[in-house]
C-alpha cells in the first residue's frame, strides 16, 4: 500500500505525498485550495484557463491564477490544442511562479469538446504528444497531462495518448477513466488507470470514483498508481485527505468533525472568496459552495433557503447566526481535534 505522506517526484519538482486536489471550474480557487493542503493535499492545482487568454493577459484569466507563497508545489492547468500556443502560455505561467503546467485533455464539456480542446483531444493522441513536446521544450521537467479514456465507448485512447505525452516530455500522466462524450454516467473503469500505469514509467495519478475515503484505498490496491487526485469528493468535505491518510496509517475509520469545526471552515471558505472576488461575488460564489459544507450541518436545509439569494456580507452572515449559530468568528486550525465517529 502507498504510504499518502510518501514524497513523489514529478520530474524537477518533489510534490511532499500522494494526495492531489484536482482542478475544479469554479471550485479551486485559493481559498479552497489552501484548506485542502492543510488537510493533506501534497499538490494543488488551479481551476482550469484558455492558453490563449493566458497570452492575451485577460484579466479574468489572471484572477483565476493568482495564489499564495504557502501554496507550492502548485500546478496551473491549460486548454489548448495549438503547440506554439500552449508553448508560450507555459513559459508566462512558469513566469508568474508555477511549479508545474498541466495540459487538460479531459474536460467533458461539451463546447470544449467540440473546439477540439480538453476531451476532444483524446481523438488524436499524435496531437497530444506535439503539444506536449512545446510545452516540455520551454519547461523541461515540469509538464504534466490530464488524459480521459477515449472521446467515446468503444475509442480508448489512453494507452497510445499516455505513451506519446511520455516520450514528448510529460513528467506525469493523470488519467480519468471515463470518455469525453456520452459516458459521464458511468462508473470509471479503474482496470484502464492500472493499464496505463504498466504502460508507462512517469508517474500515474488515478482519478474518478472517489466519494469516500475507502474508494481512495481500493483505487491505490486494484491500480498501482502513484498518487490519487480527488475532486468532487473534496467539495464541502476538505478534510477528506486527512481521513485517507488516516484509515491508511491506522485502519481505523475516519472521525467525524463537530458541526462547529465545519462551521469554521465554512467561514473561513467564505471570507477568502470575498477578499478574492469582492463581496457581491464572492458572497454569489459561495452561495454554490456552501450548499457542500451545510449538508453535514445541522439546520443545513434551512440555512441554505435563507442563503439563497444573500448578495452581501451581512445577509450571508445573518443567514449563518440564525440557522448555524455562527455567532463567532472562523478560528481556522490546522486540523480537527480527534471525535468519535457518530
């Protein structure tokens, strides 16, 4: 069994352990990205951007790719299918400070998909590996792919886009087990991220099919893989990662945090996302957002109908005392105190 706390090298940079935060539209913005690695996540990465709105410097661009000094190792990820093109917005983003560039060639969505970018790449594996080989030529050992099954059932590609990202320069290959069109309802076929793996020697990072931290251990036992990437099992539920690392070191089933710690990070969420973003939109961002977090919280349902449509501070705040009891203000720890499970 992978130790999580194990350091991996990913070409130049050594990443402390084997827990990643995959990149998440709308998701991982640096306040979310700071409380999930101080519950464990060894890598971060950015929400995803356009290369050429990189070069452009479009300013909304360049507020999704702001973070802080205590987030490295950090990972920006871009869409592109031009080689000159990623090329360039490689070189500025290792300007501004990444450790890593990742090549996304696995978003779903269906206008990425049909400009050819993201998933759409997936239908030619020769493409990946010339974008790839620019990329690497203005970062050597510092480039990293985020590859799906295939564009559709029946079309897997992973294996030939795994083996030509490798011999381009890719220091690391990620891979979702799922196709780019028509397959988001099925579950991941994990027997694909093992294949991968063989066919490989850079290191391969597992994703998909993780809503528990059981599933992270069956994923690292049936695939081999070198480190694991969570996504959506992380939304509302940061210390997943802690919860992992601990039902792998001691067998023991993960603690449950008391609805005041999650209250906590909840604030805390909350209060980076308005120093982000402003106020009226941070307070709309995390009206999405918080939704995760009042789930496991008692008068859940009802804070999130009072939260619905706040669009300032006081009103998000308002909503928070009432049906939360958040009458102080977030006192962030390094991690839970230790509960039993309930």
């Amino acid at each position: 069994m992978v130790d999580p706390e194990t350091p991996l090298r990913l070409g130049s940079v050594l990443v402390p352990g084997r827990l990643f935060l995959a990149p998440m539209a709308a998701y991982t913005s640096w306040p979310f990205r700071r409380i999930c690695r101080r519950f464990g996540a060894a890598l971060v990465t950015t929400e995803v951007v356009k290369a050429r709105e990189v070069i452009r410097g479009i300013e909304a661009t360049r507020g999704l790719l702001r973070f802080r000094d205590d987030e490295h190792p950090i990972a920006a990820q871009i869409l592109s299918a031009d080689p000159g093109e990623a090329a360039e917005a490689t070189r500025i983003l290792l300007q501004m400070g990444f450790d890593l560039v990742d090549l996304n060639c696995g978003c779903p969505k269906r206008r990425i998909v049909s400009d050819g970018l993201g998933g759409g790449l997936m239908a030619s594996p020769e493409r990946i590996g010339e974008i790839v080989a620019a990329m690497a030529r203005v970062a050597e050992g510092r480039v990293t792919v985020k590859l799906r099954a295939g564009l559709d059932r029946g079309n897997v590609s992973a294996i030939e886009a795994a083996r030509r990202a490798e011999d381009a320069g890719a220091v690391a290959i990620c891979i979702h087990p799922r196709f780019a069109r028509g397959a988001s309802s099925l579950q991941p076929d994990w027997s694909l991220i093992a294949a991968v793996r063989s066919a490989v020697r850079v290191p391969t990072v597992g994703n998909g099919g993780i809503r528990r931290p059981e599933d992270a251990v069956r994923l690292f036992e049936m695939t081999g893989c070198d480190a694991i990437a969570l996504g959506q099992a992380a939304i509302g539920r940061p210390w997943i990662f802690r919860d992992i690392a601990t039902l792998i070191h001691s067998g023991r089933q993960p603690t449950v945090p008391t609805h005041e710690e999650i209250l906590s990070l909840l604030l805390e969420h909350y209060d980076g996302l308005t120093d982000h973003h402003g106020e009226l939109r941070g307070t709309v961002m995390m009206r999405k957002q918080s939704c995760h977090y009042a789930k496991r919280l008692r008068n859940g349902r009802d804070f999130n109908r009072a939260v619905a449509r706040a669009r300032s501070r006081a009103e998000f705040l308002e909503a928070a005392n009432r049906w939360l009891g958040a009458a102080a203000s977030p006192a962030p720890t390094g991690q839970f105190e230790q509960h039993p499970e309930g």
